[in-house]
C-alpha cells in the first residue's frame, strides 16, 4: 500500500457529505483584482464544480497513510472483562462483536485508485515514444529525467508546460538512472539543444520545461496523416501534409504545384477529403476585365478535424467490439467443422481484432485524454 501511495496509484476518497461555504469579502475582492489584472473575464463556478472541489482531500493527506502506532492497552484480556447483568448481556456482546468488525466511533479511511495518475504516466510515455522516432537515445534519456523531476508538479493531466528546471537539476536527475550514469554535462547540455529544435522543451533564462502541448500536438499529427494515407493514397497525404503544415488557405492550382499531383486528378482528391470532413473549402469568386472567375481555397482547420477523428474512432471502436461478438457467436454455429479447427480460427481472429481494438485504444487516448 505504501508503495502505490508513494506512486500515487491510489488516494483518499472524497468526502461523502462535503460542505459548502461561501467566500469570504476578502477571497471575493482578491479574485476580482486578479481577474481584472490578467485582463480576462472570470466565469462563475457552478454548483458542481464546487461541490468537486470541496469533496476533494487536502494535497497533504491525499496520498498519506495514518498507521495506528499506540499500543493495545495493558491488562485487557478474557479475564479482565467487565461483569456485566444478564438483562445487559445480549448488549455487551453486540457492542464488542460491533467493534471486532470496525464498527467503532473512528472515522474509517476509504481509498481508491487514482485515474489520473494511471493516465498521467500513459501521457507521459506517448510524448516519449514520439520523441524518440525523432531523436537519439541521449535526447530520449534527458526528456525521461526531465519528466520524472517534474511529475509531482502536475496539477491536472493535460498540463502544457511542465514547470521549469535549471541545467544543473537536470543533470542530477539524468545522472540518477541507470541509462544517463555515464552522460557528461556537455552531453545534457547538448541533448537539450536536440530537443528545443523541433520546439519539445522551451529555453527561457537559463531554464528548460517540456512542451507537452507541441509533443501531443505532432503525435496527433502523425495519426492523422496516417490514416489519410491509408484511406485515400499518397497524393492526397502530400495534399494534405502540405494544407496541414499551412497557416492560411491555399489555392487548388498551387496545392497541385507544390504537391506534384496531376491538375486534373487534384480537384477530385480534394473533394473526397472536403467530403469526408478532413477539409475546408472556401469559394472566392473575382469579377474580370468580361467574366466572373471562381476559385476554391482550402485549408485543415485541425481542431474541428481532432473532433471529428475522435468520433470515427469511436464508431470503430465499437465496430470491432461488435465484430468480437459476431465470430464468437458465429463459431458455436459451426458444429460441421472440428473442434481444434474452431479454436484455432477463433484464436488468430480474435488475435487480429483485439490487437486492433487495442491499437485504437492508443489512438483513443491520444486525441480524448492526452
């Protein structure tokens, strides 16, 4: 139990009966003066919000285990037992039978695990993994201290910035595993200038914190561009990768010069992705010298396109569950064929499937909880 404290796979549950109060004057006027000198409009909590928050333990007795220390009083035993009246018998008996099983006065302390914490370390791997197809292992190891030195720090699962560490703190932290015991300051130094280019740690004043938002950011990215490959071929991925990589709306005739894609094959794949929600079209028309001329412009607008590629992932997470479903029901059909031949189809099929479900899981959790 100690240890997945420790680990804070487990914590305190919240109260069961949380108790509201009112802000103070002073608490009141604090919030408006730091709302009006950040210059932003501070909503109002709602009453769930509030009730979450006072249910929530202290962060000081969250992950803290009270172990009873005082020793059993002297002299209690099945001889010193009190005399009680036969009429009051029945009643002493319940009150310690009542104490056997922890009925007592003492507030019983209830525990559960901690999602967050669980999600916190997939996060944590992801940005990980995604770092390493792009750099060395050098690089990869001064992330992994980087992460483990500020993984307390972490308020909450999507946090975009980790807090900021010193060079030398970074150092004493690679130095501390067992794959950065031989790397020299030079090399940390080195590996961190690695990671500021693509921007996965920001260098401030001598000072260095991980960029989770970039990192999720390119992994997302990635799985995007993948299944555009996958679905539509690879001059739509380089369409694509080029609307993506943009900041602005580009033209049909320049997607189909910087792509290499044939002019008249480009309006059609561009339409197919229009279609299918992975882009966005606009039509600008222009009044000539003696004709109106209409071109279309498109661009990836990425947070409407994350939404939508959460939702067919979704749909075909729920495809495949249904399609497990299907073959085991479909094998205790097949009585024809013999027994070991229907384990063996029914073992590499559901291999296939769950292997799929579990990959899209992965995905899953890149675009809803990362």
């Amino acid at each position: 139990m100690i240890k997945l404290l420790n680990a804070r796979f487990v914590e305190r549950c919240p109260a069961s009966e949380p108790v509201l109060t009112n802000p103070t004057k002073q608490e009141l006027s604090a919030r408006k003066r730091a709302a009006k000198y950040a210059k932003i409009l501070e909503e109002q909590e709602t009453l769930e919000q509030r009730v979450v928050e006072a249910a929530a333990p202290p962060e000081a007795l969250r992950f803290l285990l009270l172990t009873q220390t005082e020793p059993a009083a002297e002299g209690k035993d099945e001889t010193s037992s009190p005399i009680v009246a036969p009429g009051e018998k029945r009643k002493h008996d319940a009150l310690e039978s009542g104490t056997e099983y922890g009925a007592t006065d003492e507030p019983v302390v209830l525990w559960r695990a901690n999602f967050e914490e669980f999600i916190r370390r997939l996060r944590h791997k992801a940005c990980i993994e995604n770092v390493k197809t792009r750099l060395d292992d050098g690089a990869v190891t001064v992330l992994k201290a980087m992460l483990e030195a500020t993984r307390s720090t972490e308020k909450k699962v999507k946090t975009e910035n980790s807090v900021p560490l010193s060079l030398s703190s970074i150092y004493e932290e690679v130095i501390k595993s067992e794959d950065g015991r031989n790397i020299t300051f030079d090399r940390v130094r080195a590996s961190l200038i690695q990671l500021s280019c693509p921007p996965f740690v920001i260098a401030a004043n001598e000072s260095y914190s991980i960029d989770f938002k970039k990192i999720i950011e390119m992994a997302q990215n990635e799985e995007v561009e993948s299944i555009v490959l996958k679905r539509y071929g690879k001059d739509a991925y380089r369409m694509f990768r080029l609307l993506s990589n943009s900041s602005h709306l580009l033209e049909t005739d320049k997607i189909a010069d910087a792509a290499f894609v044939e002019k008249k094959e480009t309006p059609k794949i561009l339409y197919k992705l229009w279609k299918d929600d992975y882009l966005q079209m606009e039509k600008l028309q222009v009044t000539g010298a003696k004709r109106l001329t209409q071109f279309l412009l498109w661009k990836v607008n990425k947070k409407l396109l994350r939404e939508h590629v959460l939702d067919e992932m979704f749909h075909a997470s729920l495809n495949l569950s249904q399609r497990v479903a299907f073959e085991l029901e479909q094998e205790q059909e097949l009585l024809n064929i013999p027994r070991d031949k229907r384990l063996s189809r029914l073992r590499k099929v559901r291999l296939l499937l769950e292997s799929s479900q579990m990959k899209l899981d992965d995905a899953i959790m890149l675009f809803h909880d990362f």
